[in-house]
C-alpha cells in the first residue's frame, strides 16, 4: 500500500536539493504481493558456486566478508558444488578444485586473508568464470561477490560514458550475483550493471534493512532464478524519481520507491521478463496519509542520495552540493553532513543552517508537547 508524505512545502528552501523542494509532492511506498502459487514450484536444478571474497583495501571489516561467506556456503544444499576465490587485483582460489558445501576445507584459507590492494572487478570476474567446469548436464552457474561492490581499475567507456560490456559475461552463461557488506564512496556502477545484465540480485545488506531477510530466504530456498523486472512506470511520476530493483525474488514482495505530484491515486505498472518475452501488470492503489509518512520521504531521500553519490567523484562540487541539501532537506548523514546540537535557536543563522527546509519529524498525536527546561536546572550549566 503506498504511503506519502503529505506534510506540504517547507516554509524556505535557501538550497534546494531540486525544484520539488519547493512543492506539495506525494512520496510513495507501493508493496506489490508476490504473485500467488497454484503449485509448490519445482526443485532449483544443483548448481555451481563460485564465491568471491573482496580482500582489497577498500573493505574495512573483512570478518564481515568472512561471516556474509560462510553463511552462503552452509547454506548450499548437498548436490550443489562451491569453489572460494579472493579478490582484489586478481582472482586467487583458496582451495584445489571444487568441494561440496560441507566441507570444512573450503572455508579455513579465508581466514588467513587480509585486506590489501586496489580492486580491478573486470580483471577478477574474467578470470573467475573461467574456474567453471565444462557443460555438465543441467547445473547452474553462479557467481557470488561479497564486498563493497566498488572498481577502481581505469574503466573501458562507450561513446555516451557508460562501461563496455566484457565479451565473456554472456558466453559465461553465469547468474552473478552481489551481497554489499559494506557502503562505499567508490563507483559501483559497473558491477551493477553486471548484475542486472546477467539477471541476477544485488543484496544491499549495508544500505537495506530488509537485504538480510531476503538473502536468506533466497539461500533456503535454493538460490532460485529470480524474475527480471524491465520496467516501472508510474503515471505521473519520472522515471528518475522512481527506485526499484531488477530483480523480483520468488515469493517475495516487490517494492517501489517513488515521488510524484500530489495525487490520491498511484497506477503503476510492472514490465516483466526480457527481450521480446515480455508482460506487463498493471496496479492501482489509493493514497493514504498515516502519522508515520514522514518516514516514505527519508526512505525515498536516502535512495536519491545513494543516487547522487554514484553519478561521480564524490568531492566534486556539484555533487556535494547536492547531497548537503538533499541532507538538511531529510535529515540525513552522508559523507558532507553530521547531526549537530546547538545550545538556542539563534545559534544556527550563525552557523548558516536554514532550520525552515527541514521536512518534519514524526510527531505521533500522543507525543508530549515541548516545554523549555526549568530556569534553575539551566543555570547549574
């Protein structure tokens, strides 16, 4: 059910993170049900595992790394094969062959590993996939990343700046598949990019809440193809404002994230498969304001933010003027921002902080009005 932020304009907006921050908008929630089963589906064929470990500079809590990958591979089921691989400016097996999940021997190099070197995802992704055995009947090939999801090798571009595509993803015939442990200032556009090729998932277990949940759901259940999501449309609404992910998970629900004119009605749809096999579904769900819509906004905001930070150098000007409002604007942290307590109101001018573009905090009706502090318990300080 979508849910908005229906508390109006702010009175001021002396550095607008964008025009709307100068208008009435709807920030919406949509919850799509997953679609419902007419029988138990069928068994995931057994598959092949390659599991990489980001061991380069850029990951400050390598025991995350360390957790997030023996939790994938206890999770594997008994006909599947796993094979662990380091990551950093090159691939490194940690074991000879490929093992089966319960052995004990594929999980103790990792431990001696530490964290040095820049990155380079294309050079390592090359030589990963090459680890994959010839064609061996019905079994699947996965790639699973566990990191930060940032390059930093000098990237291959296309005439209009996007990567290049590597001539070995699609004949690899491998799913690839991200858990983030860990956010970064770094680009991740081109691992990204192929994750969403290739028709795999991207966990964000440090940015979403829910990541976690759904990664292990996904891993009892088999690591299951998931639906590749096309497109979202939302009328009214630009697509720039909308966020959702590539990929629908089995039984899962699906979630878009969005901001609109103000409206009392959401028609969305959905556009799913890929290619020529396509279908598209079609929803339409009344707007509803609840005590709690301030929070939609701050969901939304946050994923824009993290849009922000992705389109370039972070310490570029544009780019961090953009994320100092969208900040003050929400009340969010980020890499320019910190939460701050001044002594009084006239504190702030003084500090060049316009208090009037901040959106409202949630205020329950039940909340206790603000009273100032008793004058002798102020001047003990």
């Amino acid at each position: 059910t979508p849910r908005q932020d229906a508390t109006g304009q702010p009175a001021s907006a002396a550095q607008p993170a964008d025009e709307w921050s100068q208008r009435t908008a709807t920030y919406f929630l949509a919850e799509i049900p997953p679609t419902a089963r007419t029988a138990e589906p069928p068994a995931s064929p057994p598959a092949d595992v390659l599991v990489l470990a980001d061991t380069s500079s850029s990951i400050k809590d390598l025991n995350a790394v360390r957790r997030t990958v023996r939790e994938i591979v206890q999770a594997l089921r008994p006909q599947d094969r796993v094979r662990l691989l380091c990551v950093d400016v090159a691939a490194r097996p940690l074991h000879e062959g490929w093992l089966k999940p319960d052995e004990a021997s594929a999980l103790k190099p990792l431990d001696q590993e530490f964290c040095l070197g820049k990155t380079d995802l294309a050079a390592c992704l090359r030589q990963a996939v090459q680890e994959f055995p010839a064609s061996d009947g019905p079994r699947r090939r996965l790639v699973i990343y566990v990191g930060d999801g940032a390059d930093e090798a000098a990237p291959v571009l296309e005439a209009f700046g996007r990567r290049v595509l590597p001539e070995w993803l699609e004949p690899s015939q491998a799913m690839l598949v991200s858990v983030a442990v860990q956010r970064t200032d770094l680009r991740t556009d081109y691992l990204r990019g192929l994750v969403e090729f290739s028709g795999g998932i991207w966990f964000d277990v440090a940015g979403d809440v829910r990541a976690t949940g759904f990664l292990e759901r996904w891993l009892r259940a088999g690591l299951p193809l998931p639906e590749r999501v096309a497109d979202v449309a939302v009328e009214g609404a630009r697509g720039e404002d909308l966020f959702w992910n590539r990929a629908w998970m089995p039984g899962e629900p699906f979630y878009v994230y969005g901001r609109m004119p103000e409206t009392r009605t959401v028609k969305l749809s959905l556009t799913l498969g890929r290619g020529k096999q396509t279908v598209v579904r079609d929803w339409t769900f009344p707007v509803e304001r609840r005590e709690d819509d301030v929070f939609v906004g701050r969901l939304w905001a946050q994923r824009r933010l993290d849009q922000i930070r992705r389109m370039g150098d972070s310490q570029a000007e544009d780019v961090r003027k953009r994320t100092v409002a969208l900040s003050q604007e929400w009340s969010l942290l980020s890499p320019h921002t910190a939460f701050l307590v001044l002594e009084s109101e006239q504190d702030y001018p003084r500090w060049g902080l316009d208090r009037r573009v901040r959106r409202r905090y949630w205020k329950p009706a039940e909340a206790r009005p603000e009273a100032p502090l008793p004058a002798d318990w102020v001047q003990q300080f």
